[in-house]
C-alpha cells in the first residue's frame, strides 16, 4: 500500500520542480555598471557624443558617474588596449578584447561588428 502512494507523490514531485512558474525574465542591460572614477580616460568623440574609454571599457558620462556602454560600431582609435587578441574570421584579420573586435585602418583601428 506505501508503494502504491509512493509513486503518484513522486509523479506530483517531480511535475512541480520540472514545471516553471516564471512568465518573465528580466534581464539588466550591459550599461548597467555606474562608476565614479575613470583612471586615465581617454575621450573620443563620436556623432555629438562623447565617449570615455580606460582599460578597453568604454563609459558615457552620466549625471555624477560613468556609465558602463557597449562599444559605438565605427568610431576610431589610434591604439588598441592591453591584453588584445589577433583574430582571424573568414580570412580577415581583427583585433578582439573584451568581446570587442577592431579593424585596421590605416594607422587607426575601428570598432566593427563581426
């Protein structure tokens, strides 16, 4: 007789933790990090906006803080950040940090998406 109650209890069990109850998931945006300080930014200016960028992370200013952003697709460099990989797609030769891929461009380097 155990037996027999066992199984529907095991059966109820295991539907309610494979079952989700969540409808939505909410997911925060990358420029989610705020931070107070900048060491040694570099500003770049790209269409009106101005960018800061230390350490291969690009910021935007943002009230009294620095607001973490992906990096703008186009604007130019002059030198690539620390710790870059060379990488090859489709016989093409990029330059990646931090999930970030750079083309060269006479003597800049542009952010392109890949």
């Amino acid at each position: 007789m155990k037996a027999l109650l066992k199984i529907p209890v095991l059966v109820i069990l295991l539907s309610a933790l494979t079952t989700s109850c969540a409808t939505t998931v909410r997911v925060r945006p990358a420029n989610s990090v705020v931070v107070t300080k900048v060491h040694n930014p570099r500003v770049i200016v790209h269409k009106n906006v101005k960018y800061y960028r230390s350490g291969g992370v690009w910021y935007i200013k943002k009230n009294r803080g620095y607001v973490t952003v992906a990096a703008p697709v186009g604007i130019r460099v002059q030198a690539l950040p620390r710790g870059y990989k060379v990488v090859k797609v489709k016989g093409v030769r990029y330059y990646r940090h931090n999930g970030i891929y750079y083309k060269k461009s006479g003597r800049n380097y542009v952010v392109v998406n890949v």
